[in-house]
C-alpha cells in the first residue's frame, strides 16, 4: 500500500481521487488545497507519491514541485490546462482532466513499481 499525497483545491475532484486510491488500495495523504498546507504535510509525513493539480485557486503547485524533486518523491501533474505547463515541466507525467481512473491508477502503479526499482550502478 503506496501513500500518495493529494494536491486538490476542488473538493469533489479531491473526494472522487481519494475514493478510487482507496479502492486500489492506496493511503491517502490529504487532499491538501494549497501550497502552505502541502508544504506542512511533507514536512510532518513521508509519501510514495503526490498527485498535482497544477492550479490552486490563486496559486500555481510548482513550488511544490521543487520540494518533491528535492525529497526524490516522484508526481503527477493532473490538470484541465496542459497548454500552460512550463518547459522544464513537459518531461513529467501528465494526466489530463477529465481522465479515466483506470489510465490514473495505472500510470500511478507504473510510477511506484519504477520508483522501487534497484538503480543501476552508474
């Protein structure tokens, strides 16, 4: 069971996210609303995964982003607007809304099963 964290400032797209990780199995961390509130929760908690909405009311989630890479804590972009992504970001996974929850949990299940992955000696 992966804990994934939940960056969502809409609350019935947060509770339908919640519902289908539970159902596959998942802990759930939040949903958070804000960059504030995330930024609490990754300082109190460790997590496999976070799931990023990219817009959060008035704020953007990529300061959340740079925290994640720093942690070595991989995500996913979840978003309506994928046109406004910055460059450095088009690299990372995406799911665009509205999305199937079964291409969500699968691209989730790839990501965990990657992250667990021995590395390679370099």
């Amino acid at each position: 069971m992966a804990r994934i964290l939940v960056v969502e400032d809409e609350n019935l797209v947060a509770m339908q996210i919640t519902w289908m990780l539970e159902d596959a199995g998942h802990f759930v961390v939040g949903p958070e609303r804000s960059v504030a509130a995330t930024t609490k929760v990754l300082a109190r908690q460790k997590i496999d995964l976070a799931l990023l909405d990219i817009q959060l009311g008035g704020e953007t989630v990529f300061p959340i982003s740079i925290l994640l890479d720093r942690l070595h804590v991989p995500y996913i972009f979840i978003t309506g607007d994928h046109a406004n992504l910055p460059d450095e970001y088009r690299h990372r996974p995406l799911i665009a809304k509205p999305y199937r929850p079964e291409a969500l949990v699968g691209q989730i299940q790839r990501m965990l099963t990657q992250a667990h992955q021995p590395k390679a000696p370099s």
